[in-house]
C-alpha cells in the first residue's frame, strides 16, 4: 500500500476541530501518552474530559501487561482522570488471556505457566485459569535441584510478558515448558516493545526485551498478543463497536502505536496520531520521514502529530 509520507502538523484550533469532527472513536497508548511513570502528562485530564464532552467514545490499550485491569482502574482514579470503566481497557495481560481462552482455545481451568508480572496472574485467575511460575517464591533463588524445574505435564500454555524479577530461575523454568515436547506448548508473548520512557528521562527495558530473550533462548516464535497485532485491533473494534473508518489511535511509539493504526487501517487510511511526550522525539520523525518513501517504512509514519494531548485540550482553549 501507497501511504502518505508527511504526516500532518495540528498546530491550531481549525486543524483540532477537524479531527473532533472526522472520528468518533479513539484509542490510546497510556506510558508516554497519557502518563509518564507515575505522573500525569500535563492537560491529559483536559483532553479526554474534551472528548466526554463531544460525546465521543475511548479506550486505553497499552502494551504493558504488569498490571490488570483493576490496577489500571486505580491508576486512573489517583491520577484524577474521572469516570474510566473496566471495559474500556486492554493492556496486554488482558489480551494474553483472551487469546489463551479464544484463539488457542484452552479449557477454563487449565494450568498456564507465566514468566511476567502479576497482571498476566490477575487476568487468567479472573477467567478461571490456574496459574503456575510468575512471583513463585522457589524462582526468587537459583536451586537447580528444584522441584520446579521439572515441567508439570498439565500445563496447556506459557505466557511471557514484563517482569522486574527477571532471573537465572526464571529463564531456566520457562525454558523447560518453551522447549516441553518437542515445543509443543503454545508460547504467548505480550508485546515487542524493546523499551519504554521512564521517570527522569530514563529509558527503560519493556516487556519485548523479556519476550525476545526468551523466543531466542527457545529458539521459537511466540503469538504477539499485544499492539502491532491487527487482531488484537479487530477483537477491540468488535469489542467496542468501534467504526474502523472512525477511529483514531494516538501513541508515542512509531513501531507499536503508529503500526498498530496504519496496518489496522483505521480511519480510512488516516488513523494514527503520534505524540512527542514519550519515546519519540521530532529528530526521530524528522529521520523517519525523510527516509520511509520507498524504504518500506510507509507503515510507521504517523497521519498525524503533536506535542501532547495537553497542547489538543490547549489549542481547544486558544
Ligand atoms: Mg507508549
């Protein structure tokens, strides 16, 4: 596909209005975006309250999977972002158990082996999954006499995600299930992001980095649950009762966000808008658009772009 190569500026209050008025729908990457770390992007509250107000319609769907739906929740609420509800959230711990319970299609009840944070925990538990591996205390030290190294035969499927709690252990056990017969057991990963922006300007490794090592150790591909998957797009829009033609995405990551808007074909062709609050810097688009013509790299480059949803709900006041 041909794709536009100069993504448009939204420099003022017209150019805004348009887009108000050209989708109904948008969706959001959070880290970068909506919050970095623990703080509010200044105006974020200003611009989805903007939305509310034109009666439009958003979810949040960000590749992290270390925390659940119900984390998310109260994120939210302390951040002061007022009236987001459960079903308008997908981080990817959420989408590793939709596709574990309807793509693989793995019966309720069944054991799954996690290497990642709580999140993934939280979400299969809550679909009535039984969880083995994740925050396991006989992971926490190397005994390569444990018990836990032997693999548990019962075990249906190995999701992988982020965890800060990546260790020899850990990598050993999932390695035992990742290679269990003749590697047979379906492999889930939850994003390929190799990092994300963190506090103070740090950058810092993301779930892909976890995901990768393991698919390497393995030597195996892995189901990428998360953004730029198009079917995570279409079980979301379906979810929803989204209009793909009317909806946006808004990142700060070309190659998960950006991707995930351009390969879906959201908005007829025009429905990504990148933001330069998080892990892409103009000198980085700039780089980008000079070099996607013709380089195979169309699908990265944004329809749009700004400096962050706090400069939209700023324009809508000028
Ligand atoms: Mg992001």
């Amino acid at each position: 596909m041909t794709r536009k190569t100069n993504p448009l500026y939204i420099s003022t209050k017209d150019a805004l209005q348009h887009i108000i008025h050209r989708y109904d729908n948008f969706l959001f990457d959070c880290d970068g975006v909506v919050w970095l770390g623990e703080t509010l992007i200044p105006g974020a509250a200003d611009f989805i309250q903007l939305l509310v107000d034109n009666n439009k319609k958003f979810a949040f769907v960000t590749n992290n999977s270390s925390n659940s739906r119900n984390t998310y929740l109260r994120k939210f609420a302390k951040l002061g972002i007022p009236n987001i509800t459960k079903d308008m959230l997908y981080p990817t711990c959420y989408s590793a158990a939709l596709e574990v319970r309807d793509q693989l299609k793995i019966p309720i009840g069944s054991k799954i082996w996690i290497l990642g944070d709580h999140g993934i925990e939280e979400e299969l538990q809550e679909m009535g999954y039984v969880t083995l591996g994740c925050n396991d205390p006989k992971l926490n030290y190397l005994d390569i006499d444990s018990s836990i190294l032997e693999v548990d035969p019962e075990v249906k499927a190995i999701v992988v995600g982020s965890t800060k709690e990546f260790n020899y252990m850990r990598i050993s056990s999932t390695l035992q299930y990742l290679l269990h017969n003749n590697k047979s057991i379906p492999f889930v990963g939850c994003n390929i992001d190799r990092t994300y922006p963190g506090p103070h300007g740090l950058i810092l490794p993301a779930g892909g980095s976890v995901v990768n090592y393991m698919a390497y150790t393995a030597d195996r591909d892995f189901i990428n649950v998360g953004k730029p998957s198009t079917q995570f797009l279409n079980i979301i829009l379906e979810d929803k009762q989204f209009d793909r033609g009317r909806t946006l995405m808004i990142g700060d990551t070309l190659y998960t966000d950006i991707k995930f808007g351009n390969d879906g074909n959201l908005g007829e062709g025009r429905g990504s808008l990148l933001v330069l609050s998080g892990g892409t810097k103009s000198n980085d688009l700039q780089n980008l658009i000079d070099s996607a013509s013709g380089s195979g790299q169309e699908d990265l480059v944004p329809s749009y772009f700004v400096e962050s949803i706090g400069h939209l709900a700023q324009l809508m006041k000028s």
